[in-house]
C-alpha cells in the first residue's frame, strides 16, 4: 500500500498463500522453489511483453518471501544470464535456512544490490548478515514495539514489513550507523549520537545501493517509528 500511495511504480504482489499455510511450515518450505520457479517465469512473461529489464526490478520479500525472491532471481541468472536490480530481504527466514548452500537461502550473489532488515535474528530470522548491506534494526532480536506482546519473537518478526512500509513514505528516515558486529553494539560502541552524520545511511526504500556492510538502526517504540538523522548531543 505504501507503494500504491506513492506512486511512481509498477507493483507485482506474488500471493503464494494456499502454497504457504499455518501451521505447516514445513510445507512452505518445500514449496518456496516452486514459488521462485512461477515468479520467475511471470517475470519473463513481462519482460517478453513490455520489454521490461531484470535490472529494473526490485523485489521485497519477507520472511521466507526473500528466499522466494533469491530462488527467482537464481533461476532468472539460469534462464537469461540476468538477475534481478535489487532484492530486499525483510527478516529472512531461519528454521530450515541454516545451511551453508548459498543455493538454497538469499545471499549477496542473487542481485545486483541485495539490503536485508534484521528484526528477530536466532528465532524466526536469520542471525547471519545476508547481504552486501545488513542492517539490525534495535539490536536486531526484539522490537522495543513488542514489549509487553504475549509473542515478542514473533511481534519483532512481523514489524520487519512495517519499517520497510514506513521507509517508503517517511520524510525523516531510518538512518543507521556502521557497526563491525552486535557485540560492538550491546557494548554501546556504535551509537546515533556518536556517529560522524558522513558515516549515516538510510535503511529501507531509499537506502543508497553502493552502500555495503553492517549496520545499526534505532527506531521509537510507537508509530511513526523512524528517529530521522539524530544529532549530536549539545
């Protein structure tokens, strides 16, 4: 929706639902190559028909949605020696996706640019930084929004989807910091308020695509939860 409130673009909504019920992960699983296979397809169909160039698209997938999009992509590489422009990872799914086949998960080979939002690392995401730019929103496992949920995991999973909608229409942005690791952050080495503005970026819709490496958000507990470029302290 925020897409469609913006305009400007073309948007392609993949609903692979009946493939994809609850409770039966596990199925999901096994179905998501198919998923890929079919969107890719759709892909070529578009691009056959309007002349539509694998560069030009950039594909949002959350959760298992963004091995979806890395398996399309792959069998896009495949068919036509071309991959998609940019896939943004939103939480990457975790169970079954600890695996050292990059074949079979969404990693920086799948596009030209690949930018991956860490919401819920070691539960129902990926703990691992994914793509040419990780960011680990509040730490990257719980969702200061969550406090008090009777499922925090999954409340911090499913808010992954709400940044990346808000980035879209926000006038202030997510703008994150650069950070070797989670450790450096728990230890508060990599903080807003330190932070040289020249090192900031933004994460999410208009997030630069040369940027690379990992990085750290913090957002307010309560909608709207970008902070903007915070300033140094007086």
């Amino acid at each position: 929706m925020a897409y469609l409130t913006k305009g400007g673009v073309n948007v392609i909504v993949v609903d692979w639902g009946p493939l994809a019920k609850y409770p039966c992960y596990f199925t999901a699983f096994f179905n998501l190559w198919q998923v890929g296979t079919c969107t890719s397809r759709m892909l070529l169909g578009l691009a056959a028909k309007f002349q539509l160039s694998m560069s030009s698209v950039h594909a949002v997938g959350f959760s298992l949605g963004a091995h979806v999009a890395a398996l399309a992509s792959q069998e896009l590489l495949l068919l036509t020696g071309e991959r998609l422009g940019r896939i943004t990872g939103l939480d990457p799914a975790l169970p079954l996706f600890a695996t050292l086949y990059d074949s079979w998960k969404l990693d920086a080979d799948d596009a030209d640019f690949v930018d991956v939002m860490h919401t819920n690392v070691g539960v129902f995401g990926k703990i691992e930084a994914t793509g040419h730019t990780d960011f680990f929103v509040n730490g990257g496992s719980v969702q200061p929004a969550c406090t008090g949920h009777y499922n925090v995991p999954l409340c911090s999973h499913l808010l992954a989807p709400v940044y990346f909608a808000e980035s879209v229409m926000s006038e202030v942005g997510f703008w994150a910091v650069p950070c070797p690791n989670i450790w450096h952050y728990i230890m508060g080495w990599c903080s807003m308020e330190n932070a040289d503005d020249k090192e900031k970026v933004l994460m999410g819709e208009n997030c630069n695509q040369y940027t690379r490496g990992i990085y750290v958000v913090d957002t307010s507990a309560t909608p709207p939860y970008a902070l903007g470029k915070l300033k140094h302290p007086a």
